[in-house]
C-alpha cells in the first residue's frame, strides 16, 4: 500500500512540474548581430616631390629668411661662375626631348664668353686665395663639387631642365662683355627651381609626419620605391628597404 502512495505522489511530481514547464514563457530571442565594422577609408601617404628621398638634406633659412644654398651671398665672379656651372650639368644631364640642342649650345657658349670665363676664373682663384691663403685650391675644389651636385639634383632635375633650356637661349642673345650682367639675371632663374623644390620638400615632410602620425600604427610603414644600384661600393642596406640610402657620385667639372 505504502509503495502504491509513492508511485502515486511521484507520478503527480512528474505531471506537476511537466504542467508547470507548459507555461514558462519562451527564451527571448537572441539580439541581433553588431553591425559590420567600418572600415576607414584613409589617404595614401604623401609622395615626396620629384620621388625625392626621405632623408633629403634641405639647406637651412638664415635670420633674414635666405635659404642658405651654394648661391646664397655670392661674389660677381662665384655668380657667373656658378651659371657656368649649372649650364655645364644641363649640358651633361638634360637628355629629355627637345634638350638635344643643349650640349652644342654650351660649347657656343664657352666660345663667345672664353676671354670672360677665364678672366672670372683667374678672380675667383685670387678671391678664395685671399680668404684661405695657400690651401684656397682645395677649399675652391670642394665649393665647386657642392655646386655641380646641388645642380644635379635628381628629384629636381626635370624642373632645372626645362629652366636651363630657357636661359639657354637668352644667353644666346647675350654679347660678349656682358656675361656678367647676365648672370646677375639669370643664375636666380636657376636658382629660384630648387628653392621652390625645397619648400615643397618642407611642406611635404609636415604632411608625411602628420599621416604617419594617424595611420602608420594601423597600416604600418609603406613602401618605398627602391633607390639607387645595390651593388654600389656605399649600398650596405638590403635594396628596396625603407631605410636605404645609396649615396650618388659626385659629378665632376667636364667643362673649361
């Protein structure tokens, strides 16, 4: 009888809870997915002028807010020298089409100012000989090699070309006698391309620092272009890595 009872009292648990399940209330549904993650759309880094390297030397602005370049407070004689220079690597270096007639136009040019040429050579060797006594030779060496180096510079080579082509053929126009005169003109037409390349270089280094600034975490170092030639006796950094340099030869004084 007592077995009986407990059947009878199980069995009623089993149906009172199974009455009691009928009517809880349903789960409430699962919440809806987050949304997509948005994915910021952000700008290319900045790209140097002319491709220029990142760690590109930029001569330094004096108080008076001159750029302090190899043509900053030159003698009469260093101005007309250094035209003389700067046409020397437009005649060597601007190959582009329609910069064929330069090389002929530079030996012209030697031709008609010669006698000019050599007397503001012979002023120039006694100016730095006057300032450096006896080793003015290697002072006035090193000067020069600046000068056709800073003339050369590749990331502005495109711009200085199409100006030299210009003051080339001025200088066509110009006499004998009045070399001097002329580059008074002419050399800050030369000139004026690499100071507005170097602000731009300025300008540029403020954009990159405030790009990498937002983004470099989140996207990491970009790519640069690969410089140079790997097997140069300078290359000592993997080719194509960010922090590659290879230095470039100095261009040496093929004219007279």
């Amino acid at each position: 009888m007592a077995s009986k009872v407990v059947k009878i009292v199980q069995t009623c648990a089993v149906v009172g809870i199974a009455a009691l399940s009928g009517c809880t209330p349903p789960p409430p549904p699962a919440p809806p997915p987050p949304p997509p993650r948005v994915v910021e759309a952000f700008p290319a880094r900045p790209i140097a002028p002319g491709y220029a390297q990142e760690n590109l030397t930029v001569p330094a602005m004096s108080a008076e807010g001159v750029r302090q370049t190899v043509n900053a407070g030159l003698t009469s004689a260093q101005t007309t020298w250094n035209l003389r220079s700067a046409y020397n690597v437009a005649a060597l270096n601007c190959q582009g089409a329609g910069h064929a007639v330069m090389a002929e136009r530079y030996g012209d040019f030697l031709k008609t100012h010669a006698r000019e040429l050599s007397a503001t050579n012979r002023a120039l060797d006694s100016e730095f000989r006057q300032k450096y006594g006896p080793g003015y030779k290697d002072v006035r060496d090193r000067y020069m090699t600046q000068v056709y180096n800073y003339f050369a510079l590749p990331p502005a080579l495109d711009r200085f070309c199409a100006e030299a082509m210009s003051v080339s053929t001025d200088l066509m126009q110009v006499g004998k006698g009045n070399l001097d005169l002329a580059a008074a003109t002419m050399l800050p037409r030369l000139e004026n391309v690499f100071l507005s390349f170097y602000t731009e270089y300025e300008a540029y280094r403020i954009e990159a620092t405030a790009w990498e600034a937002r983004y470099l975490a989140t996207y990491g170092v970009p790519y640069t272009r690969p410089g140079g030639n790997p097997l140069a006796p300078s290359a000592t950094v993997p080719f194509g890595t960010p922090t590659s340099t290879v230095a470039a030869p100095n261009i040496a004084d093929q004219g007279s």
